[in-house]
C-alpha cells in the first residue's frame, strides 16, 4: 500500500469543495444530509486509519498482547515509517478519543441541566421562562421534545414573528437537527479537515429550518424578519442550553436567501448547466475520497488478517 495507507487522514481536504458548493446550490434539506454522511463516513474511516496504523507500528515491540505475526516485515512493511507513524498514531488517538468523550459528556450534561431547569414548568409543548435575556432553542429528549423561549425574546417579536419562531424551532426537533449537529462536532473531533464541513452543516440546518417555517407561515419576509430580530436582540447574551451546540450561520446570508425565491427541491442541479458540473465533480471526489478511504482501511485489515496465525 506504501504511502497510501495515510490517504484517509487527508482525503477530508477534498470534501471542502462539495461543502461549499452544496451549502450554496442544494436545497438545504439535501445539502444536510450529505453533508452529514459524507462526515460520519470520512471519520470513521480516519479513526480506524489510525488504529491500524498504531497496531502496525506497535506490533513489534516487547511485551506487545498482539499476535505474533502482525509484527513480521510484510506487514511492517506496508506502512512507511511504521515506527514513527504507530507512536505518533496513538498520541493522535489519544486526543480524539478525549475530544469526542468531551463533546459527549458536555452534550449530556447541557441537556440534563436544560430538562431540570423546567421542571417546575407544565409541560406543554412551548416553554417559556422569565427571562430578562433574550433567547429560543429546540430542546430534545426527556420524554417529550420542547421548545423554550424567554419572556424578553417573546416580547420583542408581534404575532406573526412568534409564530415563525416557533416554525422554526419546530423543524429543528422534527428533523432532529441536533443529532446532525452532533455527528458532524463529533466527526470534526476525529479529523479536524472535517471542521468547514462542520461549519456548513450548522448553516444548512439553520437555512432547512428557515425554509419549512416559511413554509409553514406562508411568509418568507416574515421568517426573515424573525430571525432578524432574535439575532439582533440576543447579540451578546450567553447562549443558554443546546443553543451553545448549534452555531446560527452567517445571519446575511440566511436572511437574503429568505428574500429571495425558494430554493428548488430538486436533489441535483442538472449535468448540462455549470453549476451542476461543478456539484457533481466534486460530490464525486468526496465519493471517491470516501470510497479510497475505506479500501486503505479494509486493505490493511485484510493483511493482518492474514499474517494472523490459525
């Protein structure tokens, strides 16, 4: 395999491409969801690059558990530096390791926290508390999904924001857009390459939300103006809860694809014209990049598999 087998620690660079076409030309609701795949596949693919790699470079030494033959010179053979790459490889692990186990325990602990915080509260669909600062998320799990609001963000919007407000929480917990978000924070923790994609999955989530609810209200300029005014208004406040995990994206942007028409339902824009060329030479590539990934990882799961002796 020589220098290939690193190939799916760098082939992420390749899905920058497709990030930004996707999140641009897609309809949001596609471009998540690619979006999303393409992450969890990259990732996975990395982390167990670097198990292997760690296993191979390790294998050989003193007092290893490992099977004998996973250290013969065929096998060590097949990774470049394997010393230096196995070492280096198990500091790597370390911190990915770490890191997910951090973006995990503090997704459980803000949620744990964000439920008892309304405990007292009837529990009806909207939660609202009396708060001075203004704020609104959708709050998943604890039995029944919830979307909560502060007594100052409710008043700085009319009727007609509120109920585009509450659309757009809504969307979030139908599509369980926080299981996205975390699949993608967790993936950009095995391959810090995979952070734009990250980025592009929060901004998408938000302008698919956007849609429905404007969808929903039967007003585009209404949602527009909503998110407008909720931005402007929790500038600077501390973002409470599973709000923290959910980045609003670039605010121009969502608010002047709201005011401009909506965006087709189409999955793909056509071969023919240039931008459905530029889309799927890159979708190709990340394709590609993904399916290279996989066949490093399974190439060098099949070579210790056979230098395993019976």
């Amino acid at each position: 395999m020589g220098i290939f087998v690193f190939l799916p620690l760098v082939l992420p660079l390749t899905a920058w491409p497709v990030a930004r076409l996707a999140e641009q030309r897609l309809h949001p609701r596609t471009a998540t969801r690619l979006l999303t795949g393409v992450c969890a596949v990259m990732a996975l693919c990395s982390t167990v690059c670097l198990i292997l790699l760690m296993v191979v470079g390790t294998a050989q030494l003193p007092g290893n558990p490992l099977p004998d033959g996973w250290s013969d010179p065929e096998v060590r053979a097949s990774v470049p530096y394997h010393e230096v790459a196995g070492k280096a490889a198990i500091v790597a692990l370390v911190v990915v390791f770490a890191s997910c186990l951090r973006t995990l325990v503090r997704h459980r602990r803000v949620r744990r926290r964000a439920h008892e915080a309304l405990e007292a509260l009837p529990r009806t669909e909207v939660a609202v508390l009396p708060d001075h600062r203004p704020y609104a998320y959708a709050l998943p799990g604890g039995g029944r999904d919830r979307i909560v609001v502060s007594t100052a963000m409710l008043a700085c919007l009319d009727s007609p924001e509120r109920r585009a407000l509450f659309a757009h929480e809504r969307v979030h917990l139908a599509a369980r857009h926080h299981r996205h978000l975390l699949l993608v924070r967790l993936a950009a923790d095995a391959n810090p390459f995979l952070r734009p994609l990250r980025t592009a999955v929060a901004y998408t989530a938000e302008r698919w939300a956007d849609e429905e609810a404007a969808r929903t209200v039967g007003s585009r300029r209404t949602v527009a103006r909503a998110i407008g005014k909720a931005a402007l208004v929790s500038r600077g406040t501390p973002t409470p809860a599973l709000a923290g995990f959910a980045a609003p994206g670039p605010l121009p942007r969502r608010v002047a694809a709201l005011l401009g028409p909506a965006p087709v339902a189409r999955a793909w824009p056509p071969l023919s014209t240039a931008v459905g060329l530029a889309l799927w030479t890159a979708a190709t590539g990340a394709a590609l990049s993904a399916m290279f990934s996989a066949n490093s990882a399974v190439t060098l799961l099949l070579l210790l598999h056979a230098a395993t002796p019976l």
